[in-house]
C-alpha cells in the first residue's frame, strides 16, 4: 500500500483549491452584487440603453487587482515554493483565480457588442492592457525591493 505525504496529498491540494475559490468567489459576489436597486436594474430587470450602462467598473478593478496580486505573490512570498504547494494553490489558483472574473468581463463585453462594437474592442484591450500593466508593475516593483535589500 502506498504511503501518501498528507501535505502533498491530492486531497489537500484540492481542498485547498477548493476551499481558496469559495473564498475568492465569495468576496467577488460581495463586491458585485452590493444589492442596490441599482444592481437589479443592472442584471436583466432594465435592459442597458446605452453602452455607458453596461460597463462595470468593478470588474475591472477586481480583475486588474488580481493579476497584481498573483504577480506579487508569485514573484515575492510564493515564488521558491511548489506548484503543487497548498498555500499557493490555496491564494493563488483558489482565492485569486475565484476573485478575479474574465468570464463576467466577457459577459459585459458581449452586451456592449450589440450596442457598439469599436467601444467593446477598446474596452476588451484596456482590460488586457491593464492587466499586463499590472503585472509589469508588480514586477518591477519586486526588482527595485531585491536591489534595495
């Protein structure tokens, strides 16, 4: 019978994955959904009139945060420790991959499609761009902490 290394078990690596998503997920519907009649009318009660309606900025923040995060912690605290290590997989996969929503940015953007396609483009680059900015500014901040150290 095999002996398994209960901290390198998959089972702990899925609980924490698992347990780290719920938690991101959780934090995400706050922020979303603060339950104003605004949010109703946001979500299919009122349809957007104009594109201006549909964006959320939000999501945005959110998902341009949590590729700051992630590089942060990947390239600081997380970056000598395994792949398979539970506290990364915990905030890195679970928290922040539960936290940050493309998929929802994707929703936004096809609603905004159908009311002016160049705005959805530009929108969907500032997004991207926004998030590889993110990154590059986490990074570089890193590299200027190690020099100074």
């Amino acid at each position: 019978m095999p002996t398994l290394k209960p901290a390198n078990s998959l089972l702990v690596r899925l609980l924490a994955v698992l347990g780290g998503g719920f938690l991101g997920g959780a934090l995400r519907y706050m922020i979303l959904n603060d339950m104003s009649s605004a949010a109703g009318s946001r979500y299919g009660v009122y349809p957007d009139t104009s594109w201006v309606d549909s964006i959320d900025l939000r999501l945005f923040v959110i998902n341009t945060g949590g590729v700051f995060i992630a590089t942060w912690l990947l390239l600081g605290p997380m970056g000598n420790s395994s792949p398979d290590a539970p506290r990364r997989l915990f905030w890195t996969t679970g928290v922040l991959g539960g936290l940050t929503t493309y998929s929802s940015l994707i929703d936004d953007l096809g609603a905004i499609w159908g009311l002016n396609r160049g705005v959805a483009v530009l929108i969907g680059a500032l997004s991207v761009g926004a998030a590889c900015g993110a990154g590059w500014l986490a990074y570089q901040i890193r590299q200027r902490l190690r020099r100074g150290s």
